[in-house]
C-alpha cells in the first residue's frame, strides 16, 4: 500500500495539470470493462483523464434494462449516452477472466454468493476452456453478448437508431498487452 499512498502524494502536487478538470467532463467514449485489477482502460487507451467515461464490473456484465428496476450499471450508460453524450461504446473483455472461466468452466461458487449471483445474470458464453488459460473463444462470445444486452437499453437503442453512438467489442490480452477488435463483416476480432 505504501507505494500507492507515496503517488498519490506526488500526483496531487501538480494542480496546474488538471485545474482545466473543474469544468466539467465530455468523453466520446463510455469503456465498459471488467473490474480486473490487469485491465486498466487509460493504460491501454493512452487516455487522459477525462477522455473515458468508465464502466467496470465484475467480468464485464452488462445486466439486461428492466424498466423500473434501476441500477447502478443502467444509470452510468443512460448519463454516458443522455447527459454526456457518448459517441462511441466500448465493451472490453480480457483474457484469462476469472468471470467468464467460472462461468464455462461451472464452477461452483456457493461461497462467493453475490459473485455466483451477479455471474447468473450472464448467459454461459459458447466455448470451451479446455486447456486455454486464456479461455478467448469464450470471453469473445461473451462480449458480443454484452454488446447485444446494450441494445436493449433504451438510450443506446435511440442512439444507435439516429447514429450518434456506434459499438465496439474489444478483446484485450492480459499476457501480451495486444487489443483486438470485432469486426462484423468477418464476425472475428482483429488487431487493431
């Protein structure tokens, strides 16, 4: 911890860097990743602060939109799109996600009960884990998966139908620090 509370020291004696941060935020893009202490979206991104709005969750879940049912998760893509006006989301899943592996894998995960609910309202993605620790075909599934599960939010719906949002899956890999994306025509993902 004592590295982490020494940079934080040093980070806050450069105001001049961030005084223009007190107007306000306009991200173009809403990053939608796993909470994955590995995946850190400004470190892949190049991004400076203020130029991602992010979304991190467990295994990179985004729950089905169910009116009068709010969540936190709801609520950050609703402000992205609506208030601050998002032109592009992007869903990121990464390799060797403990998530996605449980879920493949059907592990048992009576003694993580939140964990084991949060993951129920994800569909098990296709594909096997076999002997890949990076468990990619599944985890390629399962961000198309999300991906389809934002279309049913309201907001992204209306955005989508009048161009002022596009999607975008990301595949990113721990190991190597290479991101992929999907490309629809060949329905693969892709370097970059």
């Amino acid at each position: 911890m004592q590295p982490l509370i020494d940079h934080a020291r040093s980070f806050g004696r450069r105001p001049e860097e961030f005084a223009s941060l007190a107007d306000g935020q306009s991200p173009q893009v809403l990053f939608i990743t796993c909470s994955d202490s590995r995946v850190v979206p400004a470190l892949i991104t190049g991004a400076r602060p203020g130029e991602l709005f992010e979304l991190r969750t467990a295994g990179n879940i985004v729950p089905p939109h169910v009116p009068g049912r709010p969540t936190s998760e709801a609520a950050t893509v609703e402000y992205a799109v609506d208030v601050l006006g998002v032109s592009e989301i992007v869903v990121c899943g990464h390799s060797h996600c403990g998530a996605v592996g449980a879920l493949v894998r059907g592990e048992d995960l009576t003694a993580v009960p939140a964990v084991r609910d949060w993951l129920a309202q994800a569909q098990r993605p296709s594909g096997t884990p076999g002997d890949d620790p990076t468990v990619a075909d599944a985890v390629q599934n399962h961000v198309l998966a999300q991906l389809l599960r934002l279309r049913g939010y309201p907001c992204v719906e209306r955005a989508l139908t009048t161009g002022r949002v596009r999607l975008h899956g990301w595949y990113y890999e721990v190991h190597t620090g290479a991101v992929r994306e999907h490309r629809a025509h060949t329905d693969t993902f892709e370097a970059l």
